[in-house]
C-alpha cells in the first residue's frame, strides 16, 4: 500500500516536473518513455561529442576530403527519408558519419537519428538494397526512440525523477557515457531489434529498394567465419529472417531492385 503512494506521487511528479514527457507524441509509439524527444535529441548530440572527442576508437572519415562517399550515403538516406514511412523525418538530424576501420562489421544510431557505418560493414555488403536495409533498422532504432526506451526501464523512475529535476548532473554523464563507450551496455531488447527489422521494412517498402535484402545481410554475416561485431550487439535468433519476410508479405510482397553496380561505386570511394 504504502508502495503504491510512492510510486504514485513519483509518476505525479514526473507529469509535473517533465511536463508531456511521458506521452508519446507518436500515436503508432504507445511504449512508456520518461525522456521527451528533445531529449533524445540533446542526449543524441552529447553521445556525438563523446564519440568524436575519441578518434582513436572511432576515427572519423573526413567529409570535405571523402565528399563521393557522404554523396552516396546521403543519397541513400534520402531515399529513405522519402518514404514517407519515418516519423521524425523532418525532426532528427539524420546525420551520416563513417567511421574508418575495416575490421569492424557494424553500424549505430545515437538518439535523436544521428548514424555511424564502419567501412568494414559498407565494405562487406553487396549491393545498395542491403545496405539501406542496414541503414533503414538503425534509423528505426531512433526513430522508435529505443535508446530512451531502454534507459527508461533500466535507469528506474527515482533516477530519473530526479534528472527530470535537475540534481543528478552525474547520472545523466554517466548514461551518456554509457551510450558512447558502451552502445552494447544499454543493450537495445529483442523486442526493440525486432521492431528496427519490421520498421525497416515499411520504411523501404515504398521506395524503389528490394525491402526485405536486410534479411540477406543476416544470411551473409551468418556465413562469416569471425562473428561480425554487429551480431554481438544484435543479437539474430532464428526466426528473424522469417519476421522480415512476413512482414514483407504483409505490405504486398512486390520486390523492389537492389542496385549493384551503384553501391560498387559507393565502395570505389573509399579509402
Ligand atoms: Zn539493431
């Protein structure tokens, strides 16, 4: 009983103190989210300052010297855009960054829709469809909000309560701080990994990619002798091939192109 009062008067608080934080604003989004979406922008934008104050562990691909490479990642993140399909699409920021390492077979997107690609992942894949397949499920992850999602269930109602207030400056450091060196300690849930698949799918379904090819990305990581970091960080349970497909099915099953020769160029223009 006495619980109970507590946790009431903490909700009250934070209806209070965050104003309309905790109501989506996205009526296709009914998950519990203390943070507003200016906050996943401003955290989006204090995990990019983190990321790029540490070039040793994510040596950034200059722009103004790789202007074909960011030419193509825009393209393809435009096509996205376009689809009418992201719900922040205007909002977020959307920026692209490479990071230059071969060895790493991954890809991330920080909160409020900022995305990372290592030359390792665009390096590996096969054609343009894939890799906007790639790029659609980690728009997905900010569009849905899962970072904040996750901090939300993992940090507690008291912690966050007390963020939303103003007098715990060290605990919202530390989470970015989580989600910058960590982006594996705020591991996103099966759930949400299943939601960046089937949302990758309506995002590409509208436009001219071959939606369901993020599943053709799983069967060729699988095929690789050393475990790519991506599957560490996204975990692939059997059926999440059959989800991609169903829910492929489910909007019409039309196949869309997948664009080789293209996305050989976009290689060619990296270092
Ligand atoms: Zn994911």
């Amino acid at each position: 009983m006495f619980r109970r009062v507590i946790v009431f008067n903490a909700m009250l608080l934070i209806l209070m103190a965050g104003g309309l934080a905790g109501c989506s604003e996205n009526s296709d989004d009914p998950t519990i989210n203390v943070f507003s979406v200016n906050d996943d922008m401003e955290l989006g934008k204090q995990v990019d300052a983190e990321i790029l104050s540490n070039p040793q562990e994510y040596p950034i691909l200059d722009s103004a010297t790789n202007p074909g490479a960011y030419a193509h990642l825009y393209r393809i993140r435009d096509m996205i855009l376009a689809s009418g399909k992201v719900f922040y699409a205007q909002r977020f920021g959307w920026r692209c960054r490479i990071i230059k390492n071969d060895s790493v077979v991954n890809a991330f997107c920080v909160p409020g829709g900022n995305m990372y690609f290592y030359t390792g992942l665009i390096k590996l894949l096969d054609n343009e469809a894939q890799f906007a397949g790639v790029m659609a499920h980690e728009m997905a992850h900010a569009d849905r909000r899962h970072s904040t999602d996750q901090m939300t269930k993992a940090y507690g109602i008291q912690i966050l309560l007390s963020i939303l207030l103003g007098n715990n400056a060290s605990t919202l450091e530390q989470m970015v701080a989580d989600l910058a060196n960590g982006l594996g300690t705020l591991a996103f849930s099966r759930s949400n990994e299943y939601e960046a698949d089937e949302y990758a799918v309506k995002y590409l379904y509208p436009t001219a990619y071959d939606s369901p090819s993020l599943g053709d990305f799983f069967t060729k990581l699988e095929g690789q002798s050393q475990p790519p970091t991506f599957l560490s960080t996204h975990p692939s349970p059997e059926d999440r091939l059959t989800k991609i497909n169903e829910q492929f099915q489910a909007l019409g099953g039309v196949h869309g192109q997948t664009f080789p020769e293209r996305y050989a160029e976009f290689k060619s223009t990296l270092p």
